[in-house]
C-alpha cells in the first residue's frame, strides 16, 4: 500500500490530481494507493499530528506561511517523495533549498498534458525507489501484503515485537504485523536495531532511557519496552 497525501486549497485541483494519480497507480504498478485530499493548511497538519506513514506529498507552496511548515514536514518525513506545486509568482528560490529537496516540480497554469508527464515521472521515480530499496534493504523496512508493499523508514520505527507468531512493527501511531522469525529479523536490521528481549528489537536512536535496575527501556514519545538480563551488556552504554 502506497499512502499519499495531496494539499491543494484549489479543489478542483485537488481533484484533477486524484484522478490522474489513481490512473497512473493503476497503471504503473499493483500496490493498493491511499490518497488523502487536503484543502487547508489546518487540516494538514492536523492530518500529520496522527503522524502516519507517508510515502509521498504533493505540496502547494504559494501560500505565504506554506513554506515554513513544509520544513517541518521534511525534518519529519526525509524519505517522502515530495511534489511541488506552484506558480510563476513563487520564486524557486524560495523552495529549492537543500532543506525542502523536492523531487519534481508542477507549475501553474498547467494543462492536463502536463499534469501526466510530471506525475508519471514522479510516481514512476517513487516505484523505483521501492524496487531498489528491495534490493539493498537501506533506510526502509519493507513488508509484501497482499495490497502491495509497505515501506517503513527506520526513522519511523520505535521498535519490533514479537507475539502471536508474527512480528509487529510499532511505527508511532501505527503498527504493521507481518510473518517472520525474530531470530532473522535481528540478523536482517541494521546495527541501530539492537536485541534487548528474546521477544523485541529496539531502534537504539529512539532510546531516552534504560532503567537497569528495573529493566526496561525508555523510548522517545512515551513508549517503553522491557530489557532482559541476558541482553543488558548490549544497552550498557545507553544505562542511567
């Protein structure tokens, strides 16, 4: 499943944009897509408060106080495919900045021509990303379902769980369960992940805190998982 959102307070842009983003997915790739529509800033970042994955954005950036939430949005999702909208008003180098890194550009006035050449090559961009980060296994954890992949930033993952004979993905808000051995898991991941339980693998850059002697593992955003002895020599350094 692939989960986009679009913000655009045009709404028959809005949309126009759906409409030849779902012909495109339909005809590019097998994934499930997830559009989400969003006419005003406010519902945007109330959408983002829920902090759920995000694969790609398309982004209006003409509106003046636009620009300075964007950069909030990419220190919080770096590895989204980002999508500028805007128009010959806006300069460039108000949002091609290092900071922002967008990956493709739609200026207005557009035609519906224009529209499908920029999204086809971004979508067909993102689809590559997938394929080769199914090859290298770098910055994503990738689940096959039968609604197509999901691509996880390791950002993103607070830690593995596993129970049920499945493993869960705790990504913030959200959890994905997949089959797998945590046995393999902890040899696939990379060195951040670390083994504090015969049942978890924690990211070691979401720790805040070990209580040793009460043996468990403070994350950030509230979430703790427990610490087995056998384990413990592997945390020491992070211990309080």
């Amino acid at each position: 499943m692939i989960a986009m959102a679009a913000y655009d307070e045009n709404r028959a842009e809005l949309e126009e944009l759906k409409i030849v983003t779902k012909e495109l997915a339909a005809k590019l790739g097998e994934d499930r897509w997830n559009i989400a529509q969003i006419p005003e800033l406010k519902q945007l970042r109330a959408y983002l408060e829920e902090a759920p994955l995000l694969d790609m954005l398309m982004y209006d950036v003409t509106r003046l106080d636009a620009l300075e939430y964007l950069r909030q949005i990419r220190r919080a999702y770096r590895s989204a495919g980002l999508l500028i909208l805007a128009d010959l008003r806006t300069s460039p180098m108000t949002y091609m900045k290092p900071d922002i890194h967008a990956d493709s550009l739609l200026l207005r006035p557009w035609s519906k021509e224009q529209i499908w050449e920029v999204l086809e090559e971004f979508i067909r961009g993102y689809l590559e990303a997938v394929k080769n980060t199914k090859q290298t296994g770098e910055q994503f954890y990738v689940i096959d379902t039968k609604e197509g992949s999901i691509r996880i930033p390791y950002e993103k993952i607070y830690f593995f769980e596993a129970r049920e004979k499945k493993i869960y993905i705790c990504a913030g808000r959200e959890a994905f369960g997949f089959y797998h051995t945590i046995d393999k898991l902890a040899e696939e991941l990379p060195e951040q992940f670390i083994r504090c339980h015969r049942g978890f693998i924690v990211n070691s850059l979401k720790i805040r805190k070990i209580m040793l002697s009460q043996n468990r593992i403070c994350l950030a955003d509230g979430y703790e998982v427990p610490l087995s002895r056998s384990y413990k020599a592997d945390l020491k350094e992070f211990g309080r």
